[in-house]
C-alpha cells in the first residue's frame, strides 16, 4: 500500500500495467459533489476511450451523473435508505464485482466508500479511503474538482482541464416546456435551499429579489426539492408577485428547468453547482464555505461579505459558531439585486 502525498501510478504499458477496460468512479455523497467529478472522468475517457467507467453515487446524485461526459454507466448506492447498513453494502458490492473492475478511485474519503471499492474486486484501488491499496494523501483547501483529477492523475491519467461540464438534459423537455408555458423575458432561477442552514440566505431576502427582477421584466422560477417546499413557500409569499414555484420536483425535472434559465441564483449548494455544469450563468451566495474552493467561469460570480470570521466550515456548519450567521443576514438584496442585473445585462461571449 502507498500512503502520503507522493502516492504515484502511471497507466498503461509505461507503467507496467495493462490499460483498464472497466473503471469505476466512487463517491456516494452530496449532488455537487457528483458535478465535481465531471473532469477526472474527462480525464480518464481521454486517457482510456475505450474503457467503460461507471460511477457509483447517490440517488440524489444519478441524474447528474448521467449527464457528465465519458460516464458510460451510474451505479447508485443508497447508502441511507434501501442500501444501508453491511448487507446493504454486500449487495452494492454484489453488483459492482459483476462489471469486472479494474481500477477504481474513490474520491470520497469515507470507509464505507473504501470498502464499496474492494467488495467490488477492483485489484487497483486508488483513492482517500480505507482499504485502498494506493492511499493517497487527501489534499486540504484545494478546489473540489482537484480532488478526482488527482486521483485519475495518480491513476495514470491527468488533465489541467477544471471546467464543470454536463451534458444537456433529454427526455424532460414537456415538462420544462410546460413549467415554463406563458414565460416572458429572462427566466431567472432562484435556489433558496441548501444541506445546511447556514449555507441559506434568509428568504425575505430571496423575495426582495424575486420582486426587482420581476420587475424588470424577467419570470422568475423557485427550485428546491421536497423538504425546501416551505422554504420556496415563504419566498413566493415574501415576493408579494407571480412566481413559478417548482419545488419538490425532481433532480431530473430541476435540470431540464435549469437548462432553461438564464440565471440562476443561489447559495453553495448541489442544483447551483449543476447550473453551472449546464453553462447557464450563475451568481452564488456564500457565507460560512469558502468561495475560493470553486473554479469560477467568465458566467459565474460569487458574492461574499468577506467577514472577519469567514470562512468558518468546510461545508458549512449547522449554526452559525458566533450565533449571529451575519455572513448571510448582512448580504443585502439590493447588492444580490444588482449584480444578478449585470450578469443578465452581460454579452453572451
């Protein structure tokens, strides 16, 4: 076993080994977290074109899994509900062992996400978990997209391309169309939700603005699965205009929605970061996580108080350490207002 950062490999006949026909890609975890994934999978097509790589991600997360370029299978493990506990793992496993692996990464970090790998009989384990036999030391601070791409660099296979890239939705093109039906000027999306709470601008604020830009002209759309139903309730209320609120569909339905925006707003948080996979522009609120862990395109804007005690959570803590979450409260709509304003007002180059 290789341990540390200066864990290596090289693919193919100059490292020795064979090209992989089958690789998989492990990283059960949050739906930006699958989007994150997008250029080490780009790097691996690219290294093997004819290997079929599949990813082994969250419900929440297939939708977008599948729409990520080089990704020719999604295996879901759901590791909260139907495949919880060890004979859930077991039979992931099961299921795994049958495509035949030759190599896996395993980007996120966890035990359980090693031990997924080595029940699927990959002899080359590369990656942050236990029970990898090429552990490699997990970076600290880096961008979320470094995290795979050096993992497949390790594997034999590196890339300097970063961008966030998804493929354009099929298959839900009534719906959106539907959704959409009577919709006049820009369509602005706006994601009031997140996994934290503290990640979450405050929803009078998401009115405050919902109400400019439908001022000016644009339909607005609320987005959000089924917990945030209140949380878009309560922006439509506070908006005090005609808003599209679609909360509670989903992922699949989101992204076929997102990918007619013309905007998106929102905090850090999974249907952002799938946003911008789409190219769509995106200006993104934040206040405990750090901007600086995100690869920004000429589209993408982040807004950010730059407080005293920001950063202050990897991913963002569920209250706020000084109980004031001012890194949010502080952010004012006007400001929100105005830079969502230029971004629309932006050319398409």
């Amino acid at each position: 076993m290789t341990s540390g950062s200066d864990a290596a490999g090289t693919g193919g006949p100059a490292g020795g080994r064979a090209d992989p026909a089958r690789i998989l890609v492990v990283h059960p975890a949050f739906l930006g977290d699958t989007v994150f994934l997008g250029p080490a999978v780009r790097a691996l097509k690219a290294r093997w074109p004819d290997a079929r790589i599949a990813l082994v991600v969250t419900p929440r997360g297939a939708p977008a899994a599948e729409l990520l370029p080089g990704c020719d299978e999604v295996v879901v493990f759901d590791k909260r509900r139907a495949d919880r506990g060890v004979s859930g793992a077991m039979r992931v496993g099961a299921r795994l062992r049958a495509l035949s692996p030759e190599l896996a990464l395993v980007s996120h970090p966890s035990p359980r996400s090693g031990a997924i790998a080595w029940l699927s009989g990959a002899p080359r384990r590369v990656g942050y978990a236990p029970l990898c036999n090429e552990r490699v030391r997990e970076p600290r601070g880096r961008p979320f997209v470094d995290l795979a791409l050096r993992l497949a660099a390790v594997a034999g296979a590196p890339s300097e391309d970063r961008s966030l890239r998804l493929l354009p939705p099929a298959g839900r093109e009534s719906y959106a169309g539907e959704v959409l039906r009577g919709a006049s000027g820009p369509v602005v999306g706006l994601v009031p939700g997140a996994e934290w709470a503290t990640k979450r601008w405050p929803a009078a604020a998401y009115g405050a603005l919902a109400a400019d830009l439908a001022g000016r002209g644009a339909s607005v759309l609320l987005l959000g699965g089924p917990s945030e139903r209140p949380l878009c309730a309560e922006v439509a209320a506070a908006a005090r205009v005609p808003v599209r609120d679609t909360a509670g569909n989903s992922i699949a339905e989101a992204l076929a929605l997102l990918a007619r925006c013309d905007l998106v707003v929102g905090g850090d948080t999974g249907l952002v970061h799938c946003a911008r996979g789409l190219g769509r522009p995106t200006l993104m609120l934040f206040g405990p996580t750090d901007p600086g862990r995100h690869l920004l395109g000429p589209r993408e804007r982040a807004m950010t108080l730059d407080l005293e005690c920001q950063p202050c959570h990897e991913h963002g803590p569920r209250r706020c350490p000084l109980g004031h979450h001012h890194c949010m409260t502080l952010l004012s709509a006007a400001a929100v207002a105005q830079a969502a304003r230029a971004l629309l007002d932006a050319p398409r180059g």
